[in-house]
C-alpha cells in the first residue's frame, strides 16, 4: 500500500517527523508507521521500547496534543503505529505551521497561513473590525443605489429599506459590536482601498497581443462599481452589430450581456481580496476574459464549477448584498444562468480556467455580431466623446425615468462618460420627442 493522504511511511524516527504529525493534526488527521518503507514494507524499528516512551511526549511537548502510539508486531517484526486526530485549532511546530495535502507536507506562509488561521478559529477576513470608519463616513450615493436595487429586485421589502443606515447595515450582519465589519468598508465606503489595496475593477481593451488601446480603472465602492460596470463595458468597450427587420432596428452585441453581468458580479462578490489584485476584465477582438483571485471550497475544481453545486460564498456577507441587490444567485446557479444566456445568444459556451489562485471565464465572439474594424473611443475630460451612438440614449432614458429630476452631470458620472457626450445624445432625445424639457436651461 503507497502513501496516501492520511498515511505516512518512515523507516526509522527522526524528531523532525513531529512537521508530518503537525500537518496531520492541521488537516484531516492521518496515521504515521515507523518502521516501513516507502513501498509498504515492514522492514522493523530498533529501541522500540524506549520510542514507546518517548515519541508521546515529544508530541505533547512539541505540538500540544496527544497522539495514539501503538505497537504492533507482523511476521515477528515490530513496528508503530502513531494515530492523530484532526484538530479544531491551529497546531504549529516551533511557530510553523505545517499542512497535509495529498500525500505531501507542505509549510504555510504568507496568505494562505492567514486563510488557514482563519478557517480554523472561525473568522473570516471581511468580518475583521475596521476601527476608524464609522457609519456615517459611508457613501450616501452607494447605500441609495443598493436601496434602489434591492426593492427592484424584490429581495427586501420596503420597510426594511426605509430603516436608518446603521440599523440597515446591521440587518445585513455588516456591523459587530457597534464597529463596521471590513465587509460594509468594501461595499459602501468611497475608496475601499483602506481597507486593502487593489480592491477595485481593472478594464482594458486590446488589440492584437499587447497592444493595450484603452483602459478604465473603477475604484469607487463595489456596490457603485457594479451600478456602473456593465454600462460602461456595453457603452465604451463594446459595439453592437445594427441591422434591421421590418424597419426595426435591432441590437446584437458580440457577448451575451446578461451572461457577462452575471460573471462580472461573481468575480466581484466572490474575489478574495487578501491578494491584493483586482478584478480584471480584457476585452480582445474576439474575446473576453474576466479574472479575479479566489480560493474554491475544499475538494472543489474547474469541473465542479461548471457542474450543479451548492453555493458556498467565500464572502458570505458580501455575497448576501449582492444577492439582495440582485445582482447575483444564491443557489450556485450563477454559471447555469451564464450558460443559458449564451445558448440564447448563439454563442460558444465559456470556459474557466485556474492559474494558481487566479480564476479566468473567457467567453469567444459571436461572430456574426463583430464589427470588422470599429473605431477606438477618443478620451477627453475624463469620460467618452465618439463612439456611443448605440445604447447609451435607452440607457439615459432609463436613468431619467428612475429619478426626473437627474442632471446631465449626474447622468455623466452614472455612465462614466463626458458632461458633453450626455448633452449631445440628450439633444437627439429631444429632438425626436423622446425627452421634453420642463422649466429653465439652468434648472429643469
């Protein structure tokens, strides 16, 4: 019988096996032999007696705990058998903490040190108190966007909407002890970056290879980074192949819209931002690829992913925003719903991909919906100045039909587009009687 990931083999004992036994005790538990080989062989173990003795209470000195040391005899040769249990807390080894997984040891360090401390006390890294931002330091505009999209959605009613910011943020366990969780930091504070740098959305477009032709960085909370993404890839980074069926102008994007939303609010609900990278979406010619940073729960792969599952939020409580603003699933039906939407569109089914901890969906170009050679938008005060003449007027309408009272420069900053590119489309909507201007140039 081969080593397994609960079974070790060591032809003698040497004090440095207390790392294997400390791996054990962090992981499943398993059982170490001395006195076999590697290839299952009872080869026996000298001083057998006084290892009897010992090895027990190195343990106990060495790691803390208490281990089963059997001896056993086979065809008259003697050997132990040295049991360990899985242990609820961390076990370390003269302050190493050492893991079994398959049929290695390996030493945790650096992120994935703090995962298993984490995992192991119970503490999840966005439910870690933040000390110096309060409630009312939070963005006004990204709790009024969640409230929006949370009764739009239905998944609260009205009068839980209606309750103060701190008794809101409260119901959705984003507040312990008085003190905001680092979950409500990332979801509702201006620059989420204090809490952890490269919690923000990267959005580029490229040409052939590494030909980078524009770019956007969105760094704002992430409820008003998902208000504003989609938008802005369908509007800037994307154009929509026109034609007409009985004088009806039809739309056909390359990339099913609803199939992206649903992956980019994924990787943002879902992205382990102890990393320290962003989101990342790269838009080539004939493909679109958004990355972001995971851990998957324990025995979970690409397959597992693309098969039904359970859903097992890494963060639960920002997944449970999200879910409420109904920007994502809460029955791991996230990817079905991806895949349906792509069916639809006549496109390819996407594939994931995982690089280390880096999780990849790309999705390939409808390719009847391409345009052989659009034109790159022109960057100018910080927004969009040609190249939106396909979606951005429904989009306006939309915004102007939730709230009549919006102003061009609100408009502006909701698409994240130029003050006079929302001018310009306004004027077409008033000109064809789509919009009508009530009250003054300065007021209405």
């Amino acid at each position: 019988m081969s080593e397994t990931q609960n079974v070790e083999y060591k032809e003698s004992w040497r004090d440095e096996y207390l790392k294997w036994l400390c791996g054990f005790a962090n992981a499943q538990g398993g059982t170490m032999y001395i006195g076999v080989n590697d290839s299952g062989s009872i080869v026996g173990v000298k001083n057998i007696q006084r290892l009897l003795e010992d090895i027990p209470n190195k343990i106990q000195s060495g790691l803390g705990i208490v281990a089963d040391v059997n001896k056993h005899t086979k065809d008259g040769v003697e050997y132990l058998e040295i049991k360990v249990e899985p242990s609820t807390f961390p076990i370390s080894y003269h302050g190493e903490f050492h893991y079994r997984s398959g049929a290695t040891k390996q030493q945790l360090t650096g992120i994935a040190l703090s995962q298993f401390i984490m995992r192991k006390t119970g503490v999840r890294w966005e439910d870690v108190i933040v000390e110096d931002i309060t409630v009312d330091d939070l963005d006004e505009e990204s709790l009024k966007i969640f409230r929006r999209e949370a009764l739009r959605s239905k998944r609260m009613a009205q009068e839980d909407l209606d309750l103060s910011n701190a008794e809101l943020l409260s119901k959705l366990h984003l507040i312990s002890n008085g003190k905001l969780k680092r979950s409500a930091v990332l979801l509702f504070y201006h620059d989420p970056s204090v809490v952890q740098n490269g919690s923000y959305i990267k959005i580029a477009k490229f040409g052939d290879g590494a030909d980078l032709q524009y770019h956007d960085d969105l760094e704002s909370s992430l409820i008003k980074n998902a208000d504003q993404v989609i938008d802005l890839i369908y509007l800037k980074y994307l154009k929509a192949n026109v034609s007409y069926i009985h004088d009806r102008r039809v739309e056909t994007y390359p990339y099913a819209r609803a199939a992206i939303r649903e992956a980019v609010y994924n990787a943002i609900a879902h992205t382990c931002y102890m990393f320290g990278t962003p989101v990342q979406i790269r838009i080539e010619n004939e493909s679109f690829i958004i990355s972001n940073q995971c851990i998957l729960p324990d025995g979970w792969t690409v397959e597992t992913l693309m098969e039904p599952h359970d859903s097992i939020p890494y963060n639960p409580d920002i997944a449970n925003v999200f879910y409420r603003a109904g920007y994502i699933e809460h029955w791991g039906r996230g990817i079905e719903k991806i895949c349906e939407a792509c069916k639809e569109l006549g496109a390819d089914l996407p594939f994931y991909e995982l690089r280390g901890n880096g999780l990849r969906v790309h999705f390939k170009a409808l390719q009847s919906a391409l345009i052989a050679h659009p034109k790159s938008p022109n960057r100018h005060d910080g927004g969009l100045n040609v190249g939106l003449d396909v979606g951005i007027a429904d989009r306006i309408l939309e915004l102007i039909i939730d709230n009549p009272q919006i102003t061009m420069a609100e408009i502006a900053e909701r698409l994240n587009v130029a003050k006079r590119t929302i001018e310009r489309e306004v004027k077409q909507l008033r000109e064809t009687g789509r919009v009508e201007r009530v009250g003054s140039k300065r007021f209405g």
